[in-house]
C-alpha cells in the first residue's frame, strides 16, 4: 500500500523532519490513508510555493509585491504593478475569522482573511476581497492593541497602519487608511474560524485577544516584517482620571481634542497615539522635536507636539500639532511620566510661550496668572476664564457692592451715585418729617381739649 505514496513530495516537504516520514510510511496501510498523505503533502508543497516549472506563473501571479506609490529608486515595470483585488482573492487563504466589528476605512463586520502575503477584510459570503481594505504584511508599520475607552464590557482595538496610511505633515496628504478592528473579551463563537489552519488556532482561540495576536505575529514573521504589536502598560503611563464605569481600572488614555474633533491620547513606549476617528494619527518618539503647555486655564490646559517632518535626516523641518481641553489631573503624569522618562524636550518657556500661566503653579491653586492675553500663536483670547471663573468673579463682585452700600459712611449724595439712589433716600427722609408733624399736631389737639 506504501508504494501508492507520493514520495518525492513526501520527501520534500518533510525533509527536516524524517522520524515523520517515517510513521506516514508505517501508517499508510490502506488507499484511503494512502491518499489522505498524499493530499496532505499537496497542500504543504503548494503552500511553500516550491512548485515545478509548469506552476511558476501562477506563484508569480500571487506574490506581486505592492508598490510604495511607484516613488522607489530602483523600481522596474514589473514591480511598480500594483496588486488588484484579483490578485488577492488568488492568494490561498490560510486563516479566516468571522463577525469581526471594523470601524476604519469602514463601519461593518466583516470576515478577516490571513493570506501569505496579505489581510484583507470580506463580506461574509463572498469570495473577494473588499476594495481598499487589503493590507500586505510587508507594508504594515505599526500595530497596536488598546483598550476601548469609556465602555462598561471590556474591549480593545487592533490598528495596523501601512507605510503610507498618515504623514505628521499638515501639507502632507495619506493614500491609504489604517485598519482598526474592534474584539470583545470573550472566545470567538463555534464555527467562527475556518480556513486550513483554523486547527492550529484552536489552540489559542481562549480569546480574541490570544488568537489575534498569534494570527497577526505569525503572519507578519513569515512575511519577514519585524514589526511587534505595541500594548498600553498601566505601569508605565495611566491616567489619573477616575473612570466611573470601572473605578478600580486604571484608565491608560487621556481625553483630548484635536481640533473640533473629540478622541483620546495614548502614550505609549514607541510615542503617542491620538484615535479613535478619521485619521488617527501616530507620532514616533524619534519624530518628537518638544512638548510645550499652553493655554492653561484652572481645569483644562493645551499639549502642543512639536514633530520632524523632514524625510531625511539633515532636515529638521518641524511643525506642531495641538490637542486641547486635557484635564488638570493628567499633568503630572504626562510630564513626570512620560515627557521626563523619555527625555523629550520641554519648550513651554520658550519665547513665544512665556506669556503662558505654569501647569505647576495652577496644579496647587493659583486662579490667574500674569499674561494670560495671547494663546500661542500671538492672537488675543477673550479673558483666558473658563466659564465658572466668569461667574465668581461676577458673584464676588456683586457682593462686594452689597457690602459697600451697607457701610455707615455711605453718602447717598456724593459724585457717583445714581439719580436712583438719591431720590429714594430724599423720599425716605420726606417720610419721617411727616410723621413727626403729624405726631405733632396730634399732641396740639389733645391739649386744646384739655
């Protein structure tokens, strides 16, 4: 029966591991083992792309690499083509999951699929991928796996960002959106792996959070990509923000405003990340030029990153980028704990900045502080009080005239006072003397009775 077997793939595909040659040829004892080990070593041979001669247009079909905006130095025809969704759909699928919650470049769930070469999200049913998310593990260079902000049921967010998905330049425009993809605490559901390797996955499908991480290593390893997902440590940066819905978990984002827009910052060991809307934007801590604070009011205050946006190392071209409204509470640990542990650059009393109130002194109560009239780019701001400071100031001084109206040396008379004031004062007085002359002529009268 042994005879049957496929020997010279056999031998192939197994040739560092004899002592499995050896039990296949003991085992196959019957024609459907016999064929059961020849499909088996099929697969892997087509898997590792050792083909014959006859298969190698095939192979090259489906390892086109991607091209990087055409813009390399020594690029040829043949690798400028770019991968069509053909190209990717061709690709054998190693390993799919279902019901995978995507929020970036769109809003579905979709089924991730793990190629070779590539991830690529699909709608269930369909046998190609979606158009513009498709990733190749060669171009992938961040990844990341944080927790999701503000929810009562734990979740995390997976963000992959390709070579070209942002730029840290305002001139600067992506071609390519990351990809986030949300999971929930909990195992994946029964029949919701599949693909030839969903076995081996089995092993490691306690969680979403074990599976994907094994997947997506796995994959961008194999692909010869040495980019390691990056997780947020409580131990190194938290915020000191309460969270309400989890009080005894220590939040590691603060809340920020990037523009108009509300997200999160999270700072991490390879720099700071701002999401979770369109763009999300990561900023390396070797593009880092300095932190400066402004805008420092008794609640909130500004973060201001001053980054590289040079592409070669001799241009020192910087620009900055401003995240609002941070709370008061996370001040010390983003400078102690971050900005001083890593060394980067604190320019807040640089000259364009000095007019600026100190986080420090306002951390212990100071209210105000002198030349507080221009933000950082030198426009006037209304009078730098938040809305509550306006309204003690008013209530203070509305007591204050209380107070001063009540004094015993008050002259309803002198220079200042209202027509108001002294009219009602002139009647008051008016009163009483015609009460004493009434009093008066009562008193006449009763003598004349008399």
């Amino acid at each position: 029966m042994a005879n049957g077997l496929d020997t010279q793939k056999l031998d192939s595909v197994f040739k560092s591991r004899p002592d499995i040659l050896e039990d296949i040829h003991k085992a196959a004892d019957s024609p459907l083992r016999v064929q059961l080990f020849n499909n088996i070593a099929n697969f892997i041979y087509e898997q590792t792309g050792d083909h014959s001669a006859g298969s190698s247009l095939k192979r090259r079909r489906v390892d086109i690499e991607p091209s990087h905006n055409g813009n390399l130095p020594h690029a040829t025809e043949k690798t400028t083509e770019k991968t069509t969704v053909e190209d990717i759909s061709n690709e054998n699928i190693l390993l799919e999951i279902k019901d995978i919650s995507v929020s970036i470049p769109q809003r579905k769930k979709f089924e991730l699929c793990f190629t070779p070469k590539h991830l690529y999200a699909r709608i269930p049913g369909a046998t190609v991928p979606v158009p513009g998310i498709a990733y190749a593990w060669k171009d992938i260079e961040y990844a990341f796996y944080l927790p999701v902000p503000e929810k009562s049921q734990i979740q995390h967010n997976y963000i992959l960002f390709p070579q070209n998905a942002f730029s840290l330049s305002k001139s600067g425009t992506p071609t390519e959106d990351p990809l986030l993809f949300t999971v929930s605490a909990g195992a994946p559901k029964p029949g919701s792996i599949g693909g030839p390797n969903a076995g081996a996955a089995s092993a490691v499908s306690d969680s979403y959070t074990t599976l994907f991480n094994w997947a997506l290593n796995k994959c961008l390893q194999a692909a010869g990509n040495n980019v390691q997902m990056v997780a947020a440590d409580p131990a190194k940066f938290h915020s000191k923000v309460r969270q309400p819905h989890r009080p005894k978990e220590a939040a590691v984002h603060v809340k920020a405003f990037r523009g108009s827009k509300d997200g999160y910052l999270f700072f991490l060991e390879t720099g700071i990340l701002w999401g979770f809307k369109k763009p999300l934007l990561f900023i390396p801590l070797d593009k880092i030029a300095a932190i400066s604070y402004t805008s420092v009011l008794q609640r909130t205050f500004n973060m201001v990153v001053e980054v590289f946006t040079g592409e070669s190392g001799d241009d020192e071209t910087t620009e900055e980028i401003e995240f609002s409204m941070l709370d008061q509470e996370d001040y010390g640990g983003i400078n102690q704990d971050y900005v001083m542990r890593h060394r980067l650059q604190d320019r807040s009393m640089a000259d364009q900045r000095k007019a600026k109130r100190e986080l420090a002194e306002n951390a212990k109560g100071k209210k105000e502080a002198e030349g507080e009239g221009e933000d950082a780019d030198g426009q006037a701001v209304e009078d730098g009080m938040t809305e509550l400071e306006r309204a003690q100031m008013e209530a203070e001084q509305q007591l204050q005239d209380e107070e001063d109206e009540d004094e015993e040396d008050y002259d309803p008379g002198s220079e200042g006072e209202s027509e108001g004031s002294g009219t009602s004062s002139e009647e008051d007085d008016d009163d009483e003397d015609a009460a004493e002359d009434d009093e008066m002529e009562e008193d006449g009268d009763l003598g004349e009775e008399e």
